[in-house]
C-alpha cells in the first residue's frame, strides 16, 4: 500500500473498500471433502453426501472448520467460479 503519496493511497483504500463490497455480494462458496467416512454428520445443517459438503453459509463453514476432524479427515476443496 502506498503510504507517500496521498493520492494513491485513497486510490488504493477505495479498491479495497470496492473489493470488499463484491466479496459481500457474493458470499463465498466453500467446499468440503471426507473420504474417511462419506456420509458424516457434524451438526445441524452439516451433511456430507458421497464425501462432499458445499455450502455459502458462513456459521455452516464455521463449524466445519473448527470440527475436530478439520484437516485430518475433512479438508476443504479449492473451487474456481466464474461470477459476473
């Protein structure tokens, strides 16, 4: 982040005050995969079916990654989605 000049940090603040609105509009879709056990129930709202859980749903993506198996069992899976 340019801290001289002036100019390019207002510049540089609004991009990432603009970033950060889109990412609001489009909330995150994460996903999850357990092959050790793939029908897995970690809470309400938390199923995997076939190894695989998706979901946009921040608290559901929370519970998922502070579950114990997190990283042992359960990893999350990079996806690449083409917004407009």
């Amino acid at each position: 982040m340019p801290y001289k000049d002036l100019e390019k940090r207002r510049a540089c603040s609004r991009e990432s005050k603009r970033r950060a609105r889109v990412r609001l509009a489009y909330p995150e879709c994460r996903a999850y995969i357990c092959l050790h056990q793939p029908s897995i129930r970690i809470g309400p709202g938390v199923h995997f079916e076939n190894g695989f859980f998706l979901t946009t749903r921040p608290e559901l993506q929370n519970m998922v990654e502070t579950n114990l198996e997190y990283g042992r069992h359960i990893f999350r899976l990079a996806l690449v989605l083409d917004l407009p």
